[in-house]
C-alpha cells in the first residue's frame, strides 16, 4: 500500500499565539491516536533544527490505498481544520521495492 507524506509548516501569525497553538496541536494527537485506534498505520511529529529546537515544521507519514483518502484523512487534521499551518501532501515512492 502506498505511503503519503503531509509537510506543514506553522503560519507566522500563529507563531506567537501559544494558548491557540497549543489546544490546536492537543486536538491534532487525539485526532492521531483515534486514527491509529482505526486500525490506520500513521505516524505525526515535529521537525527540531540542530540544537533541537521546534518550528521548523512537523511531517506525517500515512499508509493507505490512495491519494483521494490520504487527502480526504488529512483534510480533517485539527491543524488544517484551524487554518494553523501551510501544508502540502504527496505520495512518496520507494525506490527499493
């Protein structure tokens, strides 16, 4: 089956507006872990520059059959939902098969 890759990147505005961006980040781990509960094989995290520090950005990796339900799962993110983050989704191709 197929893997999707969603990149986002949190827009400036929302940067400095913790207590928004903290409950919306809250809503996007429980909307995960119901996922996963659904048997949905997805992975979600944050991207960290060299000294580990955060807003570079988050990547999720979502197995499943094709790009209209990848995009259809990932249109109810709380985090686009909000409007919280530029984002773009695309399939990714292993090349080893």
């Amino acid at each position: 089956m197929p893997f999707f890759v969603k990149t986002e990147i949190i827009k400036k505005e929302y940067l400095i507006k913790n207590d928004l961006k903290r409950k919306v980040i809250n809503e996007h781990n429980d909307w995960i872990k119901k996922l996963k509960k659904e048997g949905i094989n997805i992975k979600s995290g944050f991207l960290v520059d060299k000294l580990k520090r955060p807003g570079a950005g988050g990547l999720l990796i979502l197995e499943i059959n094709n790009y209209e339900n990848a995009l259809k799962i990932i249109k109810n993110d709380p985090m686009i939902k909000n409007d919280l983050v530029k984002w773009k989704l695309n399939e990714w191709i292993d090349l080893n098969k």
